[in-house]
C-alpha cells in the first residue's frame, strides 16, 4: 500500500488505531522503559507531520533542524522523516494523525486548533496580549505549559513550545488607514482571533491559504492580507503587489511554534528519548526567535531601502478600539467554554505581572537607556 493510501484509508476509520500503535512501536501499550534499562539498540523511525510547505523558511526549516538534532543527539537511534503540509496528509490533519498514532509527531501553531479547542488559541498568540518573552516565560515558568498539558493530554498529544516568530508585522495594504471608518468594508486575510476583531470594527476576515495569497491580493480578491514580518513577507513577495506596510502587529505580539507528540508512544520512549525531544524543541524555541529576530532587522532595510515600501504606523485611537474589540471577543469566547476560561484566567493574571515588571525594565530600558536607532522610514 502506498502511503498516501495508508493515511487515506486511516482517515476513513479502515485501520484501528490499536494496530496502527503496536505496528509502529511494536510493543504493546503500558510498558514503560525506565531510565536505568534503555536499551540502545533499539532504534525509532517517526514520521512528523508539519502544516508548512515543505522546507519552508524558518518554520519547516525549523523541523528539519529538530530531526537533525533529535537524531544527532541519539547518536541515530531516533530518526524524524518531516513531511510538508500536504505531503502525507493536508496541513490542517495534523493534529489529527498525529492524535491517532498515524505519524508520531506533528509541528504547528496551536491556534490552528481553535475550532477543537478554543483554548489553544492562548499558547499560540492572542491579539494585544504576550510577546515572545513574556509567552515563554508563561509557558515555561508561569504554569502555562501544565495547562497545556493537561489540555493535550485529552487528546492523547504531548505539547512542547517550539519557536515564535517575535512581534509580527500589521500587514499589507493598498490603502492608507487613517481611521476606524477605513476598516469598515476591509477584507483583509488575518486568521484567528485577530480576524474576529477585525469582523467588529466592519471589516471581513477572508481564509486564504498561504501559497494562494499572492495571486489572491495582487487580483484584488482581498483588499490587504498579514504574514508574519519582514524576512518572511519579503520571501512572499508581498512588496510587489502593496503599497503599505504597516506596523505593529497588534494581533500576534509574538506568536509560539508548537510540537506535538502522540502521548501513547511519547509514554513508551526511554527516557533518554524523551528528553532529546524535549532539549531539541528548547534549543529550536531560542533558535527560531533569534532567526526572525536577526533576519527581521536586515530585511526591514532590504525593503524600505531598496524596494521603497512605504512604512506606516497604525494610529493610537485605531489600536485603543482595535483594543476594545478584542476584550469583547476574549469574554465572548471565555463566557461559553470553561477550559478557555480557566485558561485565559491564568494567562492574564500573569499578563498583568509580567507586564509590571516588563513596564519597569525592558519599557524603561528601550526608553531611557538603549541609543536610538533612527532608520529610514518611506
Ligand atoms: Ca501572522
């Protein structure tokens, strides 16, 4: 049976999932390898799914860089194949291949899930919430992460934290948005809860897969679209076809990179194992932010100086109601789902913290102590 065919007939329900696991690690459930007896002949052969395109910057290019090391680090006794979105099954299934043991590993952004649960959205990014430092910290020393867990754990999956983007960009125009009246009647491709918002200030939120964007924006299908932030949107080409780049990101302040592990065969790995991916997810979450962060800063030169794109700035009074908006949507979607609540409850009380402490010393360092760096603005 070729793959694609195997995959297909999973999603049909034609293999149990039973077979599928013992096939794949060839032990029966529930025994667990402790630390003291790994058995380093045995060696583990996964698939991951990915819901980029193949070897896409920085983000597939960041699971490629996880097989490596995974493999690397176990000396070969772990090895990844990553596949594209697509490739084995469409992007958006893998959650649910990896959740039935069909690949062992997937890679995406957590509020892909948001039409299963609506409280994943807070481990990816929400709009006018945590940046990248703040998130991490969340996740890794706030307690996010064992809400996450637990969340997953229902679904059989093992979440790790795998990469952000840093504060992305506010996207691409054909016009200048001066007021709230400019949104009225905007369609703008902006996923996720950021699109909500922009639903109550008139506009529309258009899905359009990333491959399509171009042609769609260039065509005027939509009226102006966002990625993600320099580096990545000028690889898009977005300059070519949008007069207007505009700034901030008010909708992912610093949007967090996922993996996730079938927890069934996580719960059967060695210990040792475990650990490698976990080590090499860590190690591909500071790799990634600094990779957009480095590559951020030269292609924001590239465009505005050799491709004159005309930077803008949303105004204030855009971004206080934009601001509003997006309180009605959290408490909107919060007041229906009690795991969303409980979520949100523990991210905003340590947003309110973190944002204490950031306001005394990353606001004060950028605004007292680090030399201003005026670049050229078109
Ligand atoms: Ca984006």
């Amino acid at each position: 049976m070729k793959r694609k065919d195997f995959f297909k007939g999973l999603a049909f329900g034609t293999l149990s999932l039973p077979l599928v696991i013992r096939g794949l690690g060839g032990k029966s459930v529930g025994q667990r390898q402790s630390g003291a007896y790994i058995n380093t002949t045995k060696t583990y052969e996964w698939d991951m799914v990915t819901t980029w395109p193949p070897n896409f910057p920085v983000l597939g290019e960041g699971c490629n860089l996880l097989a490596r090391w995974v493999e690397e680090m176990s000396g070969g006794r772990m090895k990844i194949k990553v596949y594209g979105g697509g490739e084995l099954v469409p992007a958006l299934e893998a959650f649910d291949t990896v959740r039935s043991g069909a690949a062992q590993i997937g890679c995406g952004a957590a509020y892909y899930w948001a039409g299963k649960i609506p409280a994943a959205q807070f481990f990816a990014s929400v709009p006018f919430g945590m940046n990248a430092q703040q998130l991490n910290a969340w996740i890794v020393g706030g307690g996010g992460l064992r809400l996450w867990e637990e969340i997953y754990a229902e679904f059989n999956l093992v979440p790790m934290v795998g990469g952000n983007t840093g504060v992305q960009m506010g996207g691409w125009f054909n016009r200048e948005i001066n007021s709230l009246e400019d949104l009225k009647g905007l369609k703008m491709r902006i996923p996720g809860l950021g699109g909500k918002v922009l639903e109550r200030a008139g506009g529309s939120s258009v899905l359009i897969p990333g491959g399509e964007l171009f042609t769609a924006l260039e065509r005027g299908v939509i009226d102006a679209t966002e990625w993600i932030g320099p580096y990545h949107d000028y690889k898009m080409g977005f300059h070519q076809i949008a007069e207007y780049y505009y700034a901030p990101g008010w909708h992912e302040p610093g949007t967090a990179l996922e993996f996730f592990v079938n927890k069934t065969l996580y719960d059967e790995l060695p210990v040792d194992l475990q650990q490698i991916i976990q080590s090499a997810a860590a190690k591909l979450n500071n790799w990634m932010l600094s990779e957009f962060e480095a590559k951020n800063a030269i292609y924001l030169d590239k465009l505005i100086q050799e491709e004159h794109v005309k930077l803008r700035f949303f105004k204030q009074e855009i971004l206080d109601k934009l601001r509003d908006y997006t309180a009605e949507t959290l408490e909107e979607i919060t007041a229906s789902d009690p795991i969303s609540r409980k979520v949100y409850d523990s991210y905003q009380s340590f947003r309110k913290k973190a944002g204490f402490w950031s306001s005394i010393s990353e606001e004060r360092y950028f605004s007292q102590i680090q030399e201003k760096q005026t670049g050229v603005i078109n």
